[in-house]
C-alpha cells in the first residue's frame, strides 16, 4: 500500500517508536498527495553525460514497517536526468544519496533546496527488521563502499 499524504503526515506526528517516520527538515511545499519530494543539499552541476551522487536536503528516518521508491520528478526525466538505486529499505536513518545521471542535451544547474526526486513510501507488511547495513546514518552525498 502506498501512503497517503495524510497518513505520511500521521506518521510524522506519532509519538510510537514503531510507526514513527521522519524527515527533517520537512515542509509542506514538498507534500504530494502519495509522496513527498526530495530536495538537493546544495548547488549542484549535472555535466551531460555524468552520474554525479547528489545528497539530498533531507534526513530520514524509516520504521521498520515503511519503504521507500525514489523516481525523478517527472520535470527532470523530461530534461534526461535519470535517477539510480531508488529503494530505501525500512529502519533507514540518514541523508539520502541520489544517483543523478545527465542523459539531456545540455548541462543542468541545480539550486539548493530545488526539489528533484519524489520519494513514495509503501507499508511493509509484518515489518519487524530494520536496515543495518553500510549506509546506516549516512551524512551528505556516500559514494559505493566495499564490502
């Protein structure tokens, strides 16, 4: 099931450790009716051509009934940016890293706090794990780490 905005803004506001989401800093410009957009930490060039890893402006905190998608905003995708890796695994906690790759004609400037990706976030049923892999508290753009 994909979340509504308002059970996204539910969970935003519920004081149970194990429904509670976060995002910080959030705001209600980036609420969708079933996701939120995620915006850029800082001014950023996408050269054409290049995968350049991107932090995003917000921190998250998923519980571990919740997942997330991330898919560009439609916006870019008609500009050729295409986004990789787009899953959020529940009990998450940190910066987001996202993979933007430049496939357009020409190079894209991105202003701080411009919103790029949407994040739509999905119930996970029975949900008792959480995430504790190498990203776990991830701060600012993480490029691959080995294993």
């Amino acid at each position: 099931m994909i979340l509504s905005a308002a059970e996204i803004s539910r969970r935003l506001s519920s004081s149970h450790a194990d429904e509670k989401l976060t995002i910080m800093p959030y705001t209600q410009e980036c609420q969708q009716p079933a996701s939120y957009d995620l915006r850029v930490a800082d001014d950023i060039f996408l050269a054409r051509g290049t995968c350049t890893l991107v932090p995003s402006m917000e921190r998250v905190e998923f519980p571990p009934d919740l997942a997330g998608t991330l898919r560009c905003r439609s916006s870019f995708g008609r500009r050729g940016v295409l986004l990789g890796g787009g899953f959020v695994d529940p009990g998450f906690r940190g910066q987001l890293t996202l993979c933007l790759t430049n496939m357009g004609p020409e190079d894209i400037h991105l202003r701080k706090a411009e919103r790029v990706v949407q994040m739509i976030l999905h119930e996970v049923r029975n949900g008792n794990e959480r995430y504790a892999g190498r990203y776990q508290d991830s701060t600012g753009a993480v490029g691959a780490k080995k294993a």
